[in-house]
C-alpha cells in the first residue's frame, strides 16, 4: 500500500493566510466570516478527502482526491464571499459567548 502525504495542512494555511490578508484590507465582505462559519461541514469533507488521498493506492486517485480538496475549498471561500448577509446567523442565539467572535473579526484590521 502507497503511503501519500497529503496536503490539507498546507492547502488550510495558504488560503487562510490569503483571506486574513484580504480581510486586512478591507476587500472581504462583511458577511464573510459568518458565511464560512455556517459551511463548517464542508471542512470535514475536505478532511475525508485527504484521508483517502493518503491510503490510496494509485496516484490517479490520490491526485483526483487533492483536486477534489482544493475545488471544493475554492466552492467554499467563493459562496461565503457572495453571501449577503452581515450579521450573525441566527443559531448563535443559542451560544450567546460566541458574540466575542462577531466583534473580533470586525476589529480584525491593522491600522
């Protein structure tokens, strides 16, 4: 059995460090952060993926995997990015300490 390391560590930290930067100059939309957080799900996905890339025994299935990754994180960052709303989406009544998160990532720019 081949053994592939996969790439969702360093895949989740480039766009990660991207979208901090491009939250840092304003060119995210308010909504942003809130959208991502409702996709969650989408993280256990890509996490699926990567673990079958890594114990697959071909190559091909092991590049498809990756695509597959990094398409859907793609999918991801881009709905967030268009979704409309700017406050915090409505289960967070249920999770009142979450609101410390709603001031953070508006005050998450460098002066």
């Amino acid at each position: 059995m081949r053994h592939h390391r996969g790439i969702l560590g360093g895949l989740l930290l480039v766009v990660a460090g991207i979208l901090f930067l491009l939250n840092n100059i304003g060119m995210l939309p308010t909504g942003f952060w809130w959208a991502l957080l409702d996709l969650w799900p989408a993280l256990i996905i890509i996490l699926g993926l990567d673990i079958i890339a890594e114990y697959s025994h071909s190559n091909l299935t092991a590049y498809a995997m990756y695509a597959a990754e990094a398409l859907l994180l793609i999918t991801v960052v881009l709905y967030a990015w268009s979704f409309p709303y700017e406050q915090a989406p409505s289960f967070l009544q249920y999770f009142p300490f979450l609101h410390v998160l709603e001031n953070v990532m508006h005050g998450f720019y460098l002066s």
